[in-house]
C-alpha cells in the first residue's frame, strides 16, 4: 500500500500559475500566496526543485511580486495548455529532475491543477496537494475539485504537513530554520 511518504531526494513543487490577474478573483488568493511563499521557502531551505508556470502572460500577468520575492531567481514556463504535462517546456524540466513524486500548488483548482494531477497519475508520478496553497474562483470548484482528488487518489495535506514530512527528526540541522518559515507565515 503506497503511503505518500516524502523523500527529499524524488520530491518537486510545482507552482501553478499564481498571477496578476487572478488576485481580486480567486477565493482567499493572498491566503493562498502566503501559504505557497511557505513552501517555495521551504522547498528552498532543503534544496528541493521548484517548477514554476504562468498560463498566458501576456492576459494574465506573471508571478505575483511577493512570489517572485520568496523565488529569487527563476525562469518561469509559459503555456497556454490546461495541464502542465500538455507543455513541452515543463515535460522537459520534470523528466530532467529525474523525481517521481510531484507536489501540486496554485490556481486553479479544479482547471489547471486537476488536469496537471490527472496527467501526472497517468503517467505514473506520485502527486501531493497542498490544499492551503491551491484555490478557484469559486469556494464550490474549489471544493468540487478537492473531492475530485480524492476520487483520483492524490495525496492531500497541508503546507505546513508536507513540509515537516520532508524532514525526520526535530535534530535536522535544518528543522530550527523551517520552523521559522512556518512560525513567519503563520
């Protein structure tokens, strides 16, 4: 039985598409934000790969400024396609990392994160959610969408629960440090 364990060295975080445009229209979106700062922060802390995509630029606006903060340096993958895995550029960059487990955060729910979640199942990739970092325009797709994952068999779990997954003892050298990145977004 395949418990969703983490493991640093086959894990990913890819972020969906958390533009512009979406902030006066998705439900909760700065909650949504400061929560995916935490994982992208955290993900950094313990040298985990971080995929980024922007569905349509050029309409939706890029990355929200306080993302790009917590990324630093990034290039980010434009498509146009629903699912991630429908643009070459992100097959590419998964294949390339070499991981199989792949966690999912951003907009929209029950759009471009439900059809990227479905493609990575079908390809054999293990997926997580963290649903405090995914959200629709609509607190009902949102909802819909979370009962579809579950129907799908993703993992599903908190930020702060994946985060501390990724690590086994509170005496990591790095536990002190992510604890502070959760205490900083609490």
């Amino acid at each position: 039985m395949n418990l969703g364990l983490l493991n640093q060295s086959d894990i990913l975080l890819v972020v969906v598409d958390v533009q512009e445009r979406f902030r006066n229209k998705v439900f909760q979106f700065d909650l949504v934000v400061k929560n995916v700062r935490k994982l992208v922060e955290g993900f950094k802390l313990l040298g985990i790969p971080i995929v980024v995509t922007e569905q349509y630029p050029q309409g939706l606006g890029s990355t929200v400024p306080e993302l790009k903060e917590s990324l630093g340096v990034f290039t980010p993958i434009e498509k146009t396609c629903f699912s991630c895995f429908d643009s070459e550029n992100f097959v590419k960059q998964i294949e390339k990392s070499g991981r199989k487990t792949i966690v999912l955060a951003g907009i929209e729910s029950h759009v471009c994160i439900l059809r990227t979640a479905l493609d990575a199942l079908s390809k054999g990739y293990e997926v997580h959610i963290a649903l405090d970092c995914v959200s629709s325009m609509q607190e009902s797709d949102f909802k819909i969408a979370v009962e579809r994952f579950k129907q799908a068999g993703v993992f599903l779990a908190s930020s702060e629960m994946l985060l501390f997954q990724l690590l086994d003892d509170s005496k990591d050298a790095k536990f002190r440090s992510l604890s502070e990145i959760v205490k900083k977004y609490a």
